[in-house]
C-alpha cells in the first residue's frame, strides 16, 4: 500500500499535564547529572541542547537514551549517612572513559534525536563486549573484579580498534539492503483479520523505523535470539576465524531481522488493541521456540546440548505500531519479559 495522503488532525488540547511536566522535567535533570558526571559543563550542557526546551522531544528522546543505559557506576548517590560505597565510585571511574566516548560517537549525530540512537547503539556494543570478556575469562578460569573487566571494555571502547563507525555503517548497510522499500502502509481502520493477513504476507519488508535504532535493537537483542536462527552470524564468525579476522566484526542484523520476520508470519497474536491516541493499532506475536538440538543456549558460541537443555522453550515477542501516515513500525522485538508464561 502506498502512503495515503496526509489528513489534517483535529485542534488538540494543547494545555501542559502538570504530572506529565513534572516526569519530563525529572528525565531532564537525570540527563543533565549524567553528563555532569561525565565532564560535561553547565555551558556545554546548555550550548548541546540549543534551542530545544528541556522537556522537548528531542532533549527527551535523549534524556531516555541515557537513563535507559546507564554505565556501571555512574552518577553515583550517597547512602543515608552521605557516603558513597567505594565498589560502585570504583566502576565508575573504570566506566567513564567509555561514556566519554560513547557520547562523543553519540554527538556526531545530525540532531538530538540521532544522537540517542547512536547513543544507544554504542552503549550496545559496550554490552556485548562486556558478556564476551566475561565469557572468556571463565572459559579460561580467570577471576578478574568486576571493575578491572569495566576497565578493560572502557579502554578498549576508546581505541581506534573497537570500530565503532565501522560496526554501524556496516550494519546500516545490511538495515537498509534487508529493509529497501521503506514502510509498508496499513489503513489500521481496516478489520482485525485484514490486518493481521496483510502483516504476514509483508512480513519481509516490515521495519523498525530508523536505520541506525534497528541497528542497535540487533545489536541489544541479538542473545535473546535462539541459536539455530542465527546461522548468517556463524558463518560469518568461521569465515573470520579462516582469514584470522577479528570476530568481533561480525553483525547480528540479519539473523536478527530473519527472526523477527519469521515471529510476525507464524505468531500467535497476543495483543490487538488500538494505540492510546486513538489514531492507530497496536498488535503484539509471540513465538514460542523449541532449542534445537547441539546447543543449550541462545548465540552461535553456545556448548553442545544436553538432555536437559535440549528441547528448551524461547518465546519471542514482536511489538507493532500501525499508524495511517508513518506505516507499520515494530517497536521492539527479542525475548518475551514473562518468557515462561
């Protein structure tokens, strides 16, 4: 379906929620602690947020990206008794020179709203360096603090070898051959069964909206993706591992986005309710998963299965927004919170 022409919305009501107000301006103030933390001025604060209001979209959508990603240790608070406990000032000093840098990737963005999408992606990869160093040291008996292990990623996350300009690019590029059409318009006016038949056979082109946001929801939800739907990433890793290339290159965007393809075809449809605004539907699949046999776990690295493990249950949950003139949007997709329902 073609984008339908834009219809005029009805005057809204424009007067401010006092508690709405309230909550932004908190979400506001955490940011502004943050980047405090982080080494930021009062100035530079000010000059970053331009003209934009502290409880405006786009210094919002920001304030979100870093309260939703917080790295260990930051912005610590005193205890009851005005001390600050010396485990947590200690992962804060190991994390900071990652946020530094993570903001100074987030800040290339073109807006205030890019930048929490590159934001978020960055804080990703952090992540998943985190599970992997964690990993590693276990799989050979070392016992590092956790601190020493923040300090290790944080470092590393500021060399030139993380790549991390590489990584998004090279993703975007997957997003954008995978995604090529641009939205795919529904008239959410259309009934349930229309819809849901219409989602199905459009699964494959159905996005999540901005290139660089999906990028990241790959790069955030990719463990929670069971491990025999993620055959691109273990070819990639062995072909890595023949030329002696650094594994960490690999990226998790289309098996990501196969799986999430696969859960909006074949779902059980959990939820079909109009959006709070009236204007749109919300619909929700979940896919319940059986672990196939020869591993035990979610990821290509995962160790051969057991009589336990094999045979586990993923339920996966796909969340999406139908809108009249911005298309179908999936909000969110990767492990169901009430997995064992």
């Amino acid at each position: 379906m073609e984008r339908p022409p834009r219809t005029p919305r009805p005057p809204a009501d424009r007067t401010p929620d006092p508690e709405a107000m309230r909550k932004r301006t908190q979400l506001a103030e955490r940011l502004e602690s943050a980047l405090r933390w982080a080494g930021m001025s009062d100035e530079a604060i000010t000059e970053l947020r331009g003209d934009e209001e502290r409880t405006g979209p786009g210094w919002q959508r920001l304030a979100k990206a870093v309260a939703d990603n917080p790295y260990p240790g930051m912005d610590p608070k005193p205890n009851s008794k005005g001390k600050f406990k010396t485990k947590t000032l200690r992962e804060g000093e190991a994390s900071r020179p990652a946020m530094n840098a993570g903001l100074k990737f987030a800040l290339e963005g073109s807006n205030l709203k890019e930048s929490a999408y590159r934001y978020e992606y960055f804080k990703a990869i952090f992540n998943s360096e985190m599970k992997s160093l964690k990993k590693e040291n276990t799989r050979k008996g070392i016992n590092l603090d956790k601190s020493e292990e923040i300090e290790k990623i944080s470092q590393h996350m500021t060399t030139p070898e993380a790549n991390i300009q590489g990584k998004l690019a090279a993703d975007i590029k997957t997003v954008e051959k995978m995604r090529k059409g641009g939205p795919v318009y529904i008239d959410p006016s259309e009934d349930r069964e229309k819809i849901l038949s219409l989602i199905r056979e459009q699964a494959d082109m159905i996005g999540m909206g901005d290139v660089t946001s999906t990028a990241y929801h790959a790069r955030k939800h990719i463990d929670e993706i069971p491990a025999h739907e993620r055959e691109h990433e273990r070819e990639q890793r062995q072909q890595l591992d023949q030329e002696g290339s650094n594994k960490s290159e690999v990226s998790p965007v289309k098996d990501y986005l196969d799986s999430l393809a696969r859960t909006l075809k074949e779902g059980e449809v959990v939820d079909f309710n109009p959006t709070s605004d009236g204007e749109g539907v919300q619909v929700a699949f979940r896919r319940v998963v059986e672990q196939a046999r020869g591993s035990d776990k979610s990821g290509p690295e995962s160790e051969p299965s057991t009589e336990k493990g094999a045979g586990k249950k993923i339920a996966l949950l796909g969340k999406v927004y139908i809108r009249k003139n911005t298309g179908i949007q999936v909000a969110t997709y990767g492990k169901d919170a009430e997995n064992e329902r």
